[in-house]
C-alpha cells in the first residue's frame, strides 16, 4: 500500500503564522520561504494567505486550490482531502483559487507540489497532493489541539477534535477552532504528525460531499468569464483568420470609428515579435500562438459585434485553402497509411511475423475533426497598464494563463495577476490558453481599460483546437489457435499512434509478441489540441473494434477472447472489470432479430504498465432497424481507477464522461470547406439532444479492483463507449462500422 505519511515526512515542511487571530497553514518544499499574509480582502495584494489553509477567528476555513474546477469537482475534493485530518465542520469550509502571482515570487509554492502540472484542471488525487493535503489538516489538527490544552492547562491526549470543536474530555469543556486559531499558530510541534493509514479513513472512500459551488450555481452567485463586471469595463468583438494560419492583409478602420460607441479598432498579428518569458513553462507555449485578427472595442458589446459585423477585411487565406473538404482530408489520411512511416515503436519483427502467419487480418479506421463545444463561448477581460496585467479568466491552466499573458505583454511574470473563474465547460479546449493570448492581445492595444473580448459562438467553434483527425491501419498476424502473435499499426494525423499500445493490454503484455508502429504527421492547417481523453478517445475505437474483428474471424466469443488475452497481464483489474459488466448485462443470452451485445475495454495514463492509470469498459445493448434506425437499450459501464474517495463524484464522472464518449461516437464531425470550418454553431454540429440520451445507462462502481492507487476519472469513460456500441451493431446487423460517427453510416441491413 503507497505511504503517503513517508512521502510527506521526508520532503515537505510545515509551516504556521497568525494573521489577525487567524491560523494559517502551510507545506512546501523543504527550504521554500513563507511570507506570512493578511486573508483574503478583496484587493488583488490582500488576496493571499499561507499556501493551502487558512482558519478565521470566525470559524471560517479557507482551503487554496490550485487546479480550476471544469465541473471535475476538484474545489469540493482537495478540501475532502485536507478535512479527513483536520475533522472541521464542512459547512465552514471555502474553497478558494491559489494565486499563481504568489507562486512566481515564492519559489514555485504551489507548482512544485504535484509538478508543473499543478494548476491544470484536475488531477486532485495524486499521490503527492493527496499526501499533501492530510499532512495539512493532521499539522493544523495537533496544532489546534496544542493550542486548547495550552489554554485550559491540560494535557494535549485529553482533547479530541471533531467537526470544528475542541473538547475536553475529563470534563467536557470545548472551545471552536476559530477560538484557538490565533494561540495555534504560535504552537511549535516538536514533530509533525503521522497522518493515519487509509485503513482507518472514516469520510474518503466512504462519504460523498456535494460540490461546495452548487449553491453558487443554484443562487446565480458563480461568476464565469462572461459574468465578469468589473470599473470602466468595455468590449471586444474578435473575428479571426477563417482557414487557420492565414493572415490578416488589410481592413477599413475608418468604415466603423463614427458607429455608436465605438472606441478603436485593433489588430492581433502573429508575427509580432514577442519577448519570451524567463521560467520554464508547463506546456509549450507554441501551443498558444496568436491567430490573425481584427478586434473592434466598444462602449458595449452589441455595438462591438455590429461594427465588427460590418468593418471591410480582406485575408490571405494561406495554403489551408488547398483542403477543400472532408473528403480530400479523408482521402490523404488513408492514404498515409497503406505505405510505411516513420517507426516509432518496434518490439520483435511485426511485419516478418505477420507475413508468415497463418492468417493476415487488416483494417483500417477513421474519425474526423471533432469540437470541444463548451456551453460558455471563448471570452476573458484583461487590463494592461505599463506596469501591470490583470486577466479574468475561465481558463483550464491558471499557471499557464499567467505565462501567456506575461509572454503577450513583456511583463515580468511577477507583475501578472491572473483571476480565475468558473468555466462554462473546457473539456481541453481552454487548456493550452490560445484564447487569454487574444483577449491580452488585443487589450494590450487598448491599455489602462479593463477589455472584455467574446467570441461569437460561430468565432468559437471555427476557431477551436480541435480533436486531431486520424486515420488507422490495424494488421495482425493469427496464430493457428486464432489470437494474434504479431500486430502492426499505423497512423496518419498528428501522430500519437503509439498511444494506441499504451490504451491496451493486448500490447503491453497480453501476449502478442511482435509489435510495430508507424507514424505519418500530415501536414494540415487546421490546429488541434487535447479533446477529453486525447489520442485515446480514437485510438480507443479502433483497438477495440478490430479486437472484435479478430474474435470474429476466429469464430470465438469477443469476452472469451479478450479475457485469454489478459491471462498473462499482471493487471487482472482489467479481467474482473469485464467480466462485472459482463454478467451485469447478461452477456450471452439469446436476443431477439435486430438487436446485439458489444463491449470494449481501454486504459487513460497507464502507458502501458499493469495497475496504473484508469481502465475503463462498456457493454452495450443496441436494437437496429431494418431500414438502419439505431436504438441504445442499455449501456453498462464502469472504471478502475483502483481506489474510489467520493463515490458520488466518481460516478458523476463515469456517467457524464460514457454520454460525452457516446456523442463523439454518434454525431461528431466538422465540416471543412477551402480550409475553413463551416459547420460552426449548434444548427450545423449535429449533437446528442436530451431526447437521444438513453435512459438506461447502468453505472457500476463495484468493478473497480480496489487498487491502493487512486487515478483520475474524468477523461477514461469516452473511450470504450464508441467501439462497444460498433461491436453490438455488428452482430445485430453484420455491419462493421470503421468511421465516426456512426451517423455518416449506413446502418440499414436485411
């Protein structure tokens, strides 16, 4: 079982200060500084305490949370975390944003706890936050204790701690944290405590807490980007280049400045020379790169828009042009894949051992461009002076909103405030923070005014970082006993092919012996990024559809195969999780014309080593027409991230990641046309409804191995979903569906 007690007590040290009669605590890095700082007052510069938690004389518990919250419920788990040592009364705990100013000019505070990867959205229950979090609450715990037998003269093993009250146990007297919080932090522990063993956890893995901002999203009170009110505000439109990579070759400024309130009209030009930031970033910031565009500025934002709407452009489309649909993409994708590419991976001889195999099974898959679609449009304020830079941002990577925005203006990262809001959904499309480039972009332009800069919802969805488009060679060589001893795969798109191994036990030791991977990086102008599950969520689909395709041929059952292929996987989570959905869902039984069972299974972050990352599974129950009308009846589906700490968020997450993985799988694909996006609002990016959900989706958290590691589960569900629904179709109807979505095929069968 992974210590975290150890892992703590070797590299972090406690530290504690009083600020007016409050306790704040803090852990950092050994030989990290704390400078001790007034709560939080509303001023960016009062805004700061000691790192991770703050006690009030009221009461009040502020807990510093460094990853944004998408939804994932990670400002409601930190602080579960944290209060399983420190035993407060929940309904006194607050969440509040860490400040990544204060990061910078501490040494990377916050940031090296967890790595770089620390204020990306997410990523709550790692062993080195976990571990940091119940050292917080154990050190602020004895510390409170200390503090109440120093007051009433006893010894500190006669105090108990629960639920915010110090109480005496001889004689019952008690006291509130807050009473104690000022006398605590003047306590010197001659050692930090031990937090206790996960065997006697009484509230992770057993109590679920709902999220501490419901009540702000039921009362209105969440303040998202677009929400942002802030003195002498004022708005920008933004029109972007329409093929991405073009450039901006002139507009008429002097058609729009006499409209009605407008302010100026300003240019965002890539090639702008840009001073590069003195720290090392979490993310390349290439990632980040300005698109062409005009922003107009007005007194309110209708009056921007219209301007905008009417201000003559001329672009330079660029090359992007040459990809004048779907299918020329399509096309030069499959392509790629019937000759070789650059290995990436090569385990034995893959292509000899195919060729002498007894029999040669290939197929190729494809999945196009597919939008991130967040419910809130890309937006954000900024204000540039000469000294300063403030951003309101509903980013998904606060740390790297600071680097973006501190690059874009040549300010020192410690003149940079970045304020983080909520965010009307991510899903990795606010990640890599192209969108703070722009809205700091073109404020700067327009320096000493707050500019808040929306996107239009067309502007949004034309100019996103897309799922990559992926085409996919599977090819196997069978043994005599029908299982695969040699498997080649190649990939045309961005690359990633390889992740496809690392999402599968069948490659990473499931037995197929020889393995080869070839990547060919196409060159195409519309950009991509991380799209919930990246390189996975397709990768996915097509392992596990051609795994069906494998079982098939050898005329044995999809289950029984699989679970042969795992006998000599170390992880036997993945056996166990299968079979659970498995018999759930009856597996076998005999359905009626029309109708079939399929199932998949993929791996998030275990990059191919046995009991690490996320493996999650689907059996799907679908009924398909004649004339190709497809209806889910059931789906089952679960996850092993090893160890569950809130079982209500976990199955949050499993449910909301199988519907979104069932709308990639079913409906999702951007029409291009001379390099450009045309299918850029809801009307034209056909989505699942309400009414297309089915009603029958069965969650099943008991699957789970019950592994000491406890792994992310936001990302994991989107894949199996896709392909499960694909294998059920197939033995419903013999079709095999290779594309997404299924919408595009032909379902209809006689």
């Amino acid at each position: 079982m992974t210590d975290f007690t150890s892992l703590t007590r070797r590299n972090f040290v406690v530290t504690a200060s009083a600020f007016a009669g409050g306790l704040a605590i803090g852990v950092s890095p050994a030989g990290a500084a704390f400078s001790n700082r007034e709560p939080w007052s509303g001023s960016n510069e009062a805004n700061e305490f000691s790192p991770w938690l703050a006690i009030l004389p009221s009461g009040e518990i502020v807990v510093r949370v460094t990853p944004p919250d998408i939804g994932n419920g990670v400002m409601t788990q930190i602080p579960m975390n944290i209060n399983e040592e420190l035993r407060a009364d929940w309904s006194k705990i607050r969440a509040e944003y860490a400040d990544t100013n204060r990061n910078f000019r501490e040494d990377n505070v916050y940031a090296k706890v967890g790595g770089r990867i620390a204020y990306f959205s997410g990523r709550s229950t790692g062993e080195e936050r976990m571990a940091t979090a119940l050292q917080v609450g154990a050190s602020a715990r004895e510390r409170l204790k200390a503090a109440a037998a120093q007051t009433w003269g006893v010894s500190v093993g006669e105090v108990e701690a629960e639920n915010s009250v110090l109480t005496h146990t001889p004689t019952g007297r008690s006291l509130t944290y807050g009473d104690v919080a000022e006398a605590a932090a003047k306590v010197v522990l001659e050692t930090e405590p031990t937090p206790k063993p996960r065997s006697q956890w009484d509230t992770l893995t057993k109590v679920s807490r709902p999220k501490l901002q419901d009540s702000m999203l039921v009362n209105g009170s969440a303040v998202f980007g677009i929400d942002v009110n802030v003195p002498d505000k004022v708005y920008a439109a933004l029109k972007q280049v329409p093929v991405q990579g073009g450039r901006l070759k002139s507009f008429d400024k002097a058609a729009v400045m006499g409209m009605p309130g407008v302010l100026d009209v300003v240019v965002v030009d890539p090639d702008e020379e840009r001073k590069p930031i003195s720290v090392e970033a979490p993310f390349p910031l290439g990632f980040s790169a300005a698109q062409a565009g005009v922003a107009v500025i007005a007194e309110h934002y209708w009056q921007a828009k219209t301007a905008l709407e009417a201000l003559p452009i001329e672009w330079d489309l660029g090359d992007g042009v040459q990809w004048t649909s779907n299918d020329k993409i399509r096309s030069a994708a499959l392509e790629a894949v019937q000759s070789e590419g650059e290995i990436s991976v090569a385990e034995g001889d893959a292509p000899d051992a195919i060729a002498g195999s007894p029999k040669v099974i290939e197929h190729d898959y494809y999945s196009g461009y597919a939008d991130h679609a967040m419910l809130e449009p890309l937006n954000g304020t900024a204000l540039v002076t000469k000294d300063r830079v403030e951003v309101w941002m509903p980013t998904q990577h606060t740390e790297l909103a600071h680097l973006v925005a501190a690059e874009e203006t040549g300010m020192d990262v410690t003149d940079v405030y970045i304020h983080q809001t909520f965010v009307g959904g991510g899903f990795g499309r606010r990640a890599f923070n192209d969108d703070t480039r722009m809205v700091v972009a073109v404020a700067k332009k327009y320096p000493g005014k707050p500019v808040h800069t929306i996107w239009t919802r067309e502007e949004t969805t034309s100019q996103g970082r897309y799922r990559p488009m992926a085409a996919i060679k599977l090819k196997a060589g069978l043994g005599e006993d029908g299982y695969p001893t040699a498997l080649l795969v190649r990939h045309a798109g961005r690359g990633q092919g390889d992740q496809a191994l690392k999402d599968s036990a069948y490659t990473a030791g499931g037995g197929i012996a020889s393995i080869q991977v070839e990547q060919h990086v196409l060159s195409l102008n519309v950009l991509v990024g991380p799209y919930r599950g990246p390189f996975y969520n397709t990768n996915a689909f097509a392992m596990e559809s051609f795994m069906d395709e494998l079982a098939h041929e050898a005329g044995i059952d999809p289950l029984d195969y699989r679970l042969k292929l795992f006998e000599p996987w170390a992880d036997k989570g993945w056996a166990k999780l299968l079979q659970t959905l498995a018999d759930r869902a009856e597996w076998g039984k005999s359905l009626p014309e029309g109708q079939g069972m399929g199932l998949a299974i993929a791996n998030w972050g275990g990059e191919g080593r046995p009991l690490h990352g996320t493996t999650a599974a689907a059996v799907a129950h679908v009924e398909v027409s004649k004339s190709g009308e497809l209806k889910i009846h059931q789906l089952h589906v679960g996850a092993d991230a090893g160890t569950i700490v809130n079982p209500d968020a976990f199955n949050s997450q499993l449910q909301g990641g199988t519907i979104y993985g069932l709308n990639m799988a079913l409906m999702e694909d951007l029409e291009i046309e001379n390099g450009a996006i045309i299918s850029n609002n809801f009307d034209t990016y056909p989505m699942l409804r309400m009414r297309d959900v089915p009603v029958n989706i069965r969650t099943h958290l008991d699957a789970t191995s019950g592994h000491e590691r406890i792994n992310e589960i936001g990302e994991p569900p989107v894949g199996p979903v896709g392909p499960a629904i694909g294998n059920a179709i197939f033995r419903a109807t013999g079709k095999r569906i290779r594309e997404l979505p299924f919408r595009k095929a032909d379902l209809s069968w006689s």
